[in-house]
C-alpha cells in the first residue's frame, strides 16, 4: 500500500474480530487497536500502523458484517500519528505521502457502506481522534483520560481530516476552540463530559461496562430503535468567528506560530469545499509544516516534557527517599495555603500551617477550605475526598506541632536573616532526619543552612505560581544538601505531580536568573528613553504567553526588584538596578489595565533621552539571554541545555515553537554570534544542515 517505512515505528496493530450482538442477524466486525503495551505506551499510528488497520478495515468489510466498530486497548484509543517518525522523513513528497496515507485509510471507514463506529474507550488525540471523526457515529467513555487536537501547539496541524470534519460535526465555534485555542493553552484538553456536550461524541457511557454497552447502542442504531440526532451547523458565521480567531492570533502570536495560521485557512477552506479537496489541501499544509524549523523545535520540547521530565537528570537514587507521613509549613499566607492544599490532595497525609497569630493561622486553613469548597461546587471533587481533606490540614501557632513532621517547608518573607531564623529555631523541634526544605524564589541554599548543625538536610523547593497549574519544581541542592535528603525531595515532587529538575545553589537559579536578566534589558531600555509601549511590544515576533510588562505586573514589581537585587549583588557587570522599577513598585498602581500601560505609572518614570527601536530593545533581549545561559552551563548550574528549556517551558509558559529558548537562539544565529558556539548540536531541535 505505502513504500514508506519508519524504522523504529512501534506498530499499532489492529486486530480484527467478529461479534455476535443481540438484536442483530449476523456479526459485527470489531477492529481493536494495540500496540503490544500497556497504557503507558499509547497506540500511535505511523506507516505499518495504518497498513494493518487497512487490511483489517478490508477483512471487515469482506465478512459483511452488520456494522464495523473501531476500539483501543485497556485505557487508551489512540494518541494520533507517531511523531518520532517525522524527523526521520527524507523530502517534501514522503511528508505529502504520510498525509496522503493517512487520508485513504480513515476514509474508509467514512465512505463505507457499511455502518462505521469508532468506541472511544481512552484517551484519544490528534489523528487518534481524528480516525474516531471518520467514522458514522461515536460512543465515549466517561473514564477516558483526555481527548484533543493538539497538533498546533507542536508546529503541526490535524493533517487526517480534523481540519475538515470537526468545524462541520461541532459547529466553527467550538472546532476553532479545539484545534487552535485549546492547544495554544498550555495544550489544553477536553475532558469527556465537555467532548460529548460539544457534540464530539453521540453518546456518553460509563466506564465499566463500556464495550458491551456501546455494541447494543450501535446495534439500536443499525436496527433503527435508536435515532441519532446533531444539530445543524450554522454556516452564517463561520466567515466572523474566523476573522475574530485571526484577530487574536495576531494581537497574541503576531505570526509567530505558522501552524495556527495554516488552521485557520484550513477551517475556513471547511466551510464550503467538499472532503477530497479540504484534504488534499491539509497534505499541502502538513507536508510544509514538518519541514519547518518551528516543528523541529516543537518536538524537541514535547520530548522535554513527556520524557526528560519524567527522568530528571542528576536525581540521586529514588530508594535513597525517606517515606514522608507529615508535612510542615511554615507560614500561612497565599502561597503557603496553596501548599497546603497541594500536598493534602497529592500525599494524603497531615499538613499543619503555623504562622505568628491565631488570625494567620485562621485565615489560611480558611483558604484552604474554602478551595476545597469550590472545588466540590464545581464537581471537581466529591463529597467523601473533601471530607478527608478538611481532616488532613490544620494550623497551629505553635511550631511544636513539627515535632513529628518528616517534610517541613517554610514560605516566609524573601529575606535570608528571616530564614535562617526560621531553620534554626525549628532544627530543635524537629526530628534528626526532618527534611527542611525552602520555597525562596532566589536566596542561597548554603547560606540559609550555614549555621545549622545538619545543613544537609535542607533543600531548595521552588514551586511557581500558581502552584496548582505551573507543573515545574526547581530542586536546588545546597553545597552540604546529602543525597538522602535529595531523593526525598524528587520523591516528594512526583508524588506532587511536579516536574522536577535538579539545579545548583546558584543566585535565582534557573527560571527567575532568565527572566530577571530579560526584564532587565526591557527595563533599561525604558531608563534610555524608550517609550515603554515600544519597549513592551518589541518581543512581539517571538509569540511569548505575555508581554514584558504584563509579565511584570504577574510577578509583582517589588518581589522583581527584590530578585533583581539579589542577582545584582551577585552579578554587578550583568544585572542593573532600575530606580523606575523602584517607582512602578513604590506608587501601588497597575502598570497595565486592560492590556494597556497606565499613563499615570509612565508619568512618574524618569528617563534619557536615548530611545532605541523595536528591534534594538529584541537584540539586546535576546543577546542577553544567550549570555545568562551560555554563563549559567558553564557555572553547572543544570546539568545541560535541555533542562533550560525545560525550566522555561515548565515554568515560564514559553512556547513549544521556541523549543524553550536555546532553539531560538540557535535558529536566529545569536547562540553564535554572543557565546561562540550553539546549545545545541544541529538537528537536535532545528532541521538538519
């Protein structure tokens, strides 16, 4: 069927089978999708994958069964086309074959006479779902992990038909939803119940008897005792919900992303166009896109994500972790709250918040609670977890309460006399192999546990907020920080469902040393002069989740200014103090409301009269980072590139199509021309020479 071929292609086979379901006068044909695995390695489609699921699709229909249905092993449906398989692509015509192939075997099942079902009994994405969107009808399961099209968030697009099917199945609202806003959120994906009320799906069952029940549903269907019935897609305003989407990539992305683009044209070339011609021009888009730079650095990110962070490089052995069956935290303000619930819901084990006063101490189990509330509210979490949960955390203004804690973390004020305070009045509370570990965002490990008798139980435990979404954890080992006390740490991460990576005690660290040095040049810029809406527009082509100064109102001007001091008493050469970042911190004003700069801030800002352009203030942005990274490998900081974009990704929102950071620098020839030399060999994230 197909001269392509991918060498390392783990094969999803599709095992045909026939079954006898009540009602019906002969069998049904039931194709089963399974790579051999289990979960943890989801069935993938690449070029034998498809074969197989050809010749079972041919052998199906051979039998004339009463219908065909299409399911997928235990937990899993399929996970779309196998991606590892893209880079290893020669040309131009075998990306238009992969595309091609693709498009003929799914349209089998769309264009059978026989009565197609697609049993999405997991987690289904990209061409996964996809295969499901081809087929006549469809039952979900309500356990399935996840379903999506994320496709763009990597450089791609759906390229098996998605593009076509779902805007004309689900209405352009909803699909312009799926296929370009949802993975443009940190790749956010549909849970059942939201795919089903969305359309997606024609009926919605439970988990347990999910197979048999789906057989006598699509046997009411092909009997007639079952009528199916969608909406109509209002076609009058795709032309405006599409203008409105391309208006947002713009003001969001301005052309940064070209797959979201090409979605777009896709979506909008749905409207009208019949099937063959809609896909054919998804194999042009598909075939442009793999062979982008873009793509190459999405890859290399996704790899970041689902498996280096899974494995975090310089992690001591994990049977080196104490078990941990109490959990300290010292302070009961916003972010300690948010810990405190954390580690409630992931650890199930006592957490006791302390702060100076009853008020304190009051006011965040109260925050706690009330997040526990809303969640129930919601339908996030029933009745009976809640419960347990309310039990779990409570609060105490006396620190005794750690005596029989074996994980302690404070989340007091950023001031490293404060700390040390901290740490030395509870080293006599708690017991010998405690560990002590601290929420500080730039202070020195080392220094913090300098004066203790066992400082090598203290470890850096840098959540970033909001703690709930933002999946990174710096780990920062001190200079006396021991193994045992490391593995903890990493154990109680993954229990967390935190990515974690190891880094060195090093001034900021990892993600606040970057983005401190990378505020800092926007920032001198306005000190020279600089209008700061130029200024704040000027990183615009790199597609950042925020600009400049909206990323500066998150953070907070006064912790930026406190973190800037720290990395400007350790770097004097590298990293400014900016007195107009003092006065935005100092007036007590938003320094942009609703996505403008408030005049009132940028009147009190004194400045030269030195402005420099749009492209200056992005060179001298980017110049700087190059700098900071090349500076922060050499000092061993982490262990390679890869966990710098890690960091970046998982803490800092920065996009798949930058692979990071170093991709981009790579990409744009800055690696080169500041340090010397690339981050990272070429090909590894960025196409071959």
């Amino acid at each position: 069927m197909s001269a392509l071929v991918a060498p390392n292609e783990v094969v999803t086979k599709a095992l045909l089978r026939q079954v006898n379901v009540p009602g019906l006068d002969r069998p049904a044909a039931l194709i089963t999708l399974d790579n051999g695995f289990d979960h943890t390695k989801p069935n993938t489609f690449g070029p034998g994958g498809l074969a197989s699921l050809d010749e079972a699709i041919s052998a199906a229909l051979a039998a004339e069964p009463a219908f065909i249905a299409v399911t997928g092993k235990p937990y899993i449906f399929c996970v779309g086309a196998d991606i590892t398989s893209l880079p290893q692509l020669a040309d131009r015509a075998q990306a238009l074959e992969i595309g091609r192939l693709g498009h003929r075997v799914f349209a089998r099942l769309k264009d059978s006479a026989v009565p197609t079902f697609a049993f999405v009994n997991g987690a289904a994405m990209g061409g996964g779902l996809e295969l499901a969107l081809h087929c006549h009808y469809r039952t979900l399961s309500a356990g399935a992990a996840a379903l999506a099209l994320p496709e763009v968030s990597l450089g791609l697009i759906p390229g098996w038909g998605g593009t076509q099917l779902l805007p004309n199945l689900i209405g352009i609202p909803a699909a312009t939803q799926v296929i370009i806003q949802n993975p443009l959120m940190q790749n956010k994906m549909l849970k059942p119940k939201q795919a089903a009320e969305l359309g997606i799906a024609d009926v919605l069952l439970e988990p347990a008897d999910f197979l048999e029940r789906s057989l006598e549903w699509a046997a009411g269907v092909v009997s007639g005792t079952v009528t199916v019935t969608r909406p109509e897609v209002d076609k009058d305003m795709w032309a405006g919900v599409l203008y409105f989407a391309r208006q947002t990539l713009d003001a969001r992305l301005h052309g940064a992303v070209p797959a979201a683009y090409k979605a777009l044209d896709l979506l909008e070339t749905a409207k009208d166009a019949d099937f063959a011609t809609g896909t054919a021009a998804e194999d042009e888009a598909l075939a442009d896109l793999i062979f982008s730079e873009e793509l190459r650095s999405g890859l290399y990110a996704f790899d970041l994500v689902q498996r280096r962070a899974k494995r975090p490089a310089g992690a001591p052995d994990k049977g080196l972790a104490r078990p941990v069956t109490k959990v300290g935290i010292v302070g009961a303000g916003l972010m300690a709250s948010q810990l405190a619930l954390l580690f409630a819901r992931r650890l199930q084990v006592p957490v006791v918040l302390t702060d100076l006063d009853q008020s304190r101490v009051d006011k965040g189990v109260a925050y706690v609670h009330a997040q526990i509330e809303k969640a129930v509210s919601r339908g996030r979490m029933d009745k009976g977890t809640a419960a347990k949960l309310y039990g779990l955390v409570s609060g105490s203004v006396d620190k005794g309460v750690f005596a029989d804690a074996d994980f302690v973390i404070e989340a007091v004020f950023e001031d490293l006399d404060v700390k040390k305070q901290v740490w030395a009045e509870l080293e006599k509370i708690v017991k010998p192999e405690a560990v002590l570990a601290t929420n500080t965002s730039s202070l020195s490990i080392t220094a913090m546990a300098a004066q203790l008798e066992h400082p090598e139980r203290v470890v850096g435990f840098h959540f970033f907020n909001p703690v709930a979404v933002l999946p990174l954890l710096e780990i920062v080992r001190g200079e006396r920080t021991d193994d045992a006390t490391l593995a903890t740490a990493f154990a109680v991460g993954k229990q967390l469902k935190k990515s974690s990576v190891l880094v060195s005690d090093a001034p900021a660290f990892v993600v606040n040393r970057l983005l401190t040095r990378f505020l800092g040049t926007v920032l001198a810029a306005v000190d020279a002069g600089t209008p700061l809406e130029v200024a704040d527009r000027a990183l615009d082509p790199l597609g950042l989740p925020m600009r400049p100064f909206a990323l500066l109102q998150l953070v907070g001007p006064a912790v930026a200014y406190h973190v800037g001091g720290t990395l400007h008493a350790a770097f004097p050469d590298r990293f400014g103090v900016s007195e107009n970042l003092k006065r935005i911190a100092d007036c007590g004003q938003r320094l942009v409301v609703d996505d403008q700069i408030n005049d009132e801030v940028a009147k009190l800002l004194v400045v030269g009269d030195q402005p420099l352009t749009e492209e200056q203030v992005r060179q001298n942005a980017l110049d700087a980072l190059a700098q900071e990274i090349r500076l922060m490998l050499d000092e061993g900081v982490v262990a390679e590139a890869q966990d710098i974009d890690l960091c970046m990704i998982l803490g800092a929102g920065w996009p798949f199509h930058l692979g990071g950071v170093t991709p981009y620098l790579d990409r744009t020839g800055t690696s080169e021309r500041v340090t010397g030399r690339r981050f990272l060999p070429r090909g590894v994230a960025s196409l071959p020479a």
